[in-house]
C-alpha cells in the first residue's frame, strides 16, 4: 500500500487524567484493539472497588454490542445510513431480481456466485440431504399439537446431531471443524457435509413442524423442485394420487425472493448466538438450534408475527391516530419500525414491496394493507417516529406477505430461521476456517454487587432492610393444581 505524505498516522492518541500517560493506540479499519486498551493501567483511586480490577487495565463497557466489533468477515455489509445490504459485495436488490435462494446461498457461505457446473452439483447435492431420519419425525410427533412451530424447529435442530456423531466434536476430537483451516481435506470434507444436511434438511423439518398443527402426515421431499417449491411442496401437497406438485409461479418466486432477503443479515442477535455457541467447538446442529432461539424472541425474528397481530388490533386505517398517541406518550411499541442498524431505510423493505404487489395480484389484498399504508403515512410524519429515525423495517411488509399467502402468524419466524440457517452455516463456516485459530467468546462484565461477605447461619439471618419485590422470589399460581390437592398440601387454607 502506498504511504502518502501527508497520510495522517493511522492511530489514536489518548492520555490517561488518572497517571497523565499518555498511549498511540494503533487504528486498523477504524477500530482499535480492546486489548490495547487494556495496556492503559492505573493505581485505584479511593472510589475504585477491588472489583474495578483497575490494576489490571482499562475495560470497555459496551452494553448490548452498542459499538463493538466481534469479527472481521468478508460476508455481508451493512451501511445503515445510506440503506445498503451486499452479500459478498453483491447488492441484495440485484440478487432478489437475478438470483435465487439456493444460488445467493451458495453465494454468502463459500463467497462467490457459482459457475453452471457447480451450481448444478450444489443443487443436487443440497436435494440429496433432504431426508431427516424417521426417528426424527417421531420426536416432533411427540410435540402437544398446539406447540409452537419454533419450538419443534429448535428441538428438530438439536436432535439431528444425535444421529451425526461422527459430526460431533466432542465424541470425534476437538479439532474436528478447525483443523480444516489450515487445509485437513477430511476435516473440510466433514464441515461442508453437515452444511448440506443442514441446508437439505432445514425446509424438512419446517414443513413437520407445520403438518404436525395440522395433524396431516408429513410429505417425503421431492426432487426436481427450486429450494422454495419443495418447501412448498413439503407443507401443501395433499395426496400424491397421480398428479405431481407444482406450486404457484408467482409464491414460489415470492417465497423465494423473501428467502434471499432473509438469507444473511450480519453480526445480529441470532448470528451473534451462532458465532457465541460455535466458539467453544459445539457440533453445528447445536448452533443452529441456539440460532433458532435467539431468532425466536419478539424483538428479532418474532417481529414480522407481531406487526400482524398489531395491525389486526388496530383493525382499521380510522384508528392509525390513536394508536399513534399510544406510541408517541411511549406506551406502546409501533412493531416493525425501527433498527439497530438501519437509520433511514430498509432496503429489504424497499426490495420486498414490489413482491408484496404481485402476491396480493394472486392472493387478492390484503385486507391489513390499508392500515399498514396508514400507519406508514402516518408514522412518516410523526416528529417522534422522525426524531428518532424510525422507519419501516422488512418485518413490517413481510408479515403481510406471509398472511395473503395463507401461512399461519407463528409460522413467521420459520420462515425466516430456514433461509437463515444460510448466513448462520456462512458465518460458522468463516469461524471454523479462522487461520488464527478459534478463540472462545468470553465477554467481560464490569462487577457492581456486594464485595466480600461472610457467610451468616440460617438462624441468625434477619430479612434485608429496604428489600424490595426483587430481592426475593415471588409468590406464583400452581395453575394446574386442583382446589383438593391445594387444601391437601395446605397451600390454601380450608374454611371451616
Ligand atoms: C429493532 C429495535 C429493537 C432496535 O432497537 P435499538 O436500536 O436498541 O433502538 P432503541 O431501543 O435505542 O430506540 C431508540 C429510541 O426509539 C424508540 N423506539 C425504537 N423503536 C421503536 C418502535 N418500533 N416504536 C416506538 N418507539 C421506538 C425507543 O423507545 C427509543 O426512544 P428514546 O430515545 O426516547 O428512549 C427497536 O427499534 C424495536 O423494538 N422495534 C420494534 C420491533 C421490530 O420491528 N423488530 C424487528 C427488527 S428487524
């Protein structure tokens, strides 16, 4: 790299008040090392606690991954600013027009679009992985009929390692994944095998998941269908009495398109899972089931479901304003606006908009849409939506998409942990691949509770002082005890 002259020097200079040193932290793509900062230490002042550890240098203190990068990858970039996504360099509105899932999937876990030849092999491949063990399906059986779908998945993921043992690192040796990265062919081998099980059987396991609400059997994969056909086919054929399943173009493109959008979304909250559970060398079915529930809660994967059901609440465009009272007085969250990252637009909301329109052409509109539109007008000119950057997200308009194509609410977040497990395996795999080598994530805490206590008998301890609901655990309901066996155990008291 050619140095210029007037290139200013690529570092930080910063002066500790406490000792009056002073330390160059070196910059490396604008970031500095949080081990260079720990180099900075000082003699505890009167208000440090032994706790502060201050002798041992400078922590830092970033709640929620505010501003902390936890790896360097060549996967996806986010510019939420500007509201650009790239897979691998590649703009995310161009791969939901030229692409498709199994290609941009292909595309995010080994870094560049395939050739014919290799894309026909990957096809082919992934399609030979699609069978689960029939075992498998007997554990989702086993599931009370109304449980949730994410539920089943999560477990589905974690019990496909026990028919894998000579995937698990535990049972085969520690240096199963990693001993890849520096060019073990039998290890590689090993690690893109469990990616075409994974792939292959993701949509299997779904499909289970959502025939075991139904009662219905569950359908054997077919050949010879895109990723998101046999999926389809997977959860609607009905009888194979002669006719072969061919889904709707206009869905299965849909589905598809929703499927790229969904693929990879960088270091996020389920990603992060991933990268945190691979780092102690688990088997990649128990990162995958740990991504399943880091996507499953309200604030990740959970949002497109709940949008829905807040629109239905709000039922019609008339009752927009009110609503928006309620969130602007803080009383009520508006699902499927805001993010982390994203500060002035979604551009998966902007690339699934012109799909939401050529579904409803199919499905007919949906009846939500208009208070979705009024809610979107309204929230535009909200000052404390605008304030505060708060925009549409890709949650907002896929639930809609989803409810006109018939998919039940807690389908939702499947239908995102399947194209998921695309970015997931990507980001494990560059993990495992780490020429470094894989250290375990283990975070720093800043330590502000009691110091050291003595241990008092049970006998002699008084109740705190000040003690609030907190400090104890609450009395809870045992719903399913009958009024009799309360009276029995004396739980409640008999009248007499
Ligand atoms: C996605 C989300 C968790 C991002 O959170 P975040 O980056 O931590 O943002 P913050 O919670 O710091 O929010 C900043 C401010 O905007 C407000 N805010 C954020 N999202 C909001 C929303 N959807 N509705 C109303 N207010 C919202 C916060 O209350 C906060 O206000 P304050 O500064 O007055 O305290 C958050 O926007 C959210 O909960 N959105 C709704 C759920 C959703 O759609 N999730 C899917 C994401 S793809």
């Amino acid at each position: 790299m050619a140095v210029h002259k007037n290139t200013p020097r690529q570092s930080l200079t910063v002066v500790d008040n406490r000792t009056g040193k002073s330390y160059e932290l070196p910059i490396t793509h604008n970031s500095v090392l949080a081990t260079d900062i720990k180099k900075i230490k000082a003699e505890p002042s009167p208000t440090d606690t032994a706790e502060d550890e201050t002798k041992q240098g400078l922590r830092v203190y970033d709640p929620a991954y505010m501003n902390t990068a936890v790896v360097q990858s060549k996967i996806t970039y986010i510019n939420g600013l500007e509201g650009i996504l790239r897979y691998r360099g590649y703009p995310i509105e161009q791969l939901v027009q030229k692409s498709n899932f199994l290609e941009t999937a292909y595309l995010l876990i080994y870094g560049e679009l395939p050739t014919e030849p290799q894309y026909a092999d990957w096809q082919s491949e992934v399609g030979q992985h699609t069978f689960v063990h029939t075992d498998i399906e007997g554990l989702l059986k086993s599931f009370r009929y109304d449980s949730h779908p994410m539920s089943m998945l999560t477990a589905g993921f974690a019990a496909l390692g026990a028919f894998a043992p000579e995937a698990n690192p535990s049972l085969r040796g520690q240096k199963l994944y990693t001993a890849a990265a520096s060019g073990d062919m039998e290890s590689l081998k090993v690690l893109d095998k469990q990616i075409l099980r994974i792939l292959g059987k993701a949509p299997t396991l779904a499909a289970a998941s959502y025939r075991m609400r139904q009662g219905r059997p569950f359908n054997r994969p077919a050949q010879g269908l895109s990723y998101t056909g046999n999926f389809l086919h997977l959860l609607d054929t009905l009888s194979d009495a002669g006719k072969p399943y061919t889904p709707h173009p206009v869905l299965e493109k849909a589905l598809d398109a929703l499927f790229i959008i969904h693929a990879d979304h960088e270091v996020n909250c389920s990603t992060a899972t991933v990268l945190q559970v691979g780092s102690s060398l688990v088997d990649p079915y128990s990162v995958v089931a740990a991504g399943c529930a880091a996507l499953y809660g309200p604030s990740h994967g959970g949002a497109s479901e709940s949008a829905i059901r807040m629109l239905m609440e709000i039922g019609s465009p008339e009752n927009v304003p009110a609503f928006m009272k309620d969130v602007e007085a803080r009383k009520r969250v508006l699902v499927g606006f805001g993010h982390r990252v994203y500060k002035n637009v979604d551009p998966r909301s902007t690339a699934i908009r012109q799909l939401a329109e050529d579904v409803f052409k199919v499905t007919g509109r949906n009846k939500l849409l208009d208070t979705a539109l009024e809610l979107a007008r309204y929230a535009r000119e909200s000052d404390f939506m605008r304030s505060r950057n708060l925009y549409p997200n890709v949650d907002f308009y896929s639930g809609l998409i989803y409810q006109a194509m018939g998919f039940p609410l807690d389908f939702y977040p499947v239908l995102f942990a399947v194209p998921r497990c695309v970015g997931w395996l990507a980001h494990w795999r560059q993990q495992m691949l780490t020429p470094s080598g894989v250290k375990i994530w283990r975070p720093r805490q800043l330590y502000v509770g009691s110091g050291e206590r003595e241990y008092v008998e049970a006998r002699e301890r008084e109740r705190k002082e000040g003690a609030t609901v907190f400090d104890a655990p609450v009395q809870v309901h045992h719903g399913g005890d009958s009024k009799r066996n309360l009276l029995a155990v004396g739980r409640v008291r008999a009248r007499l």
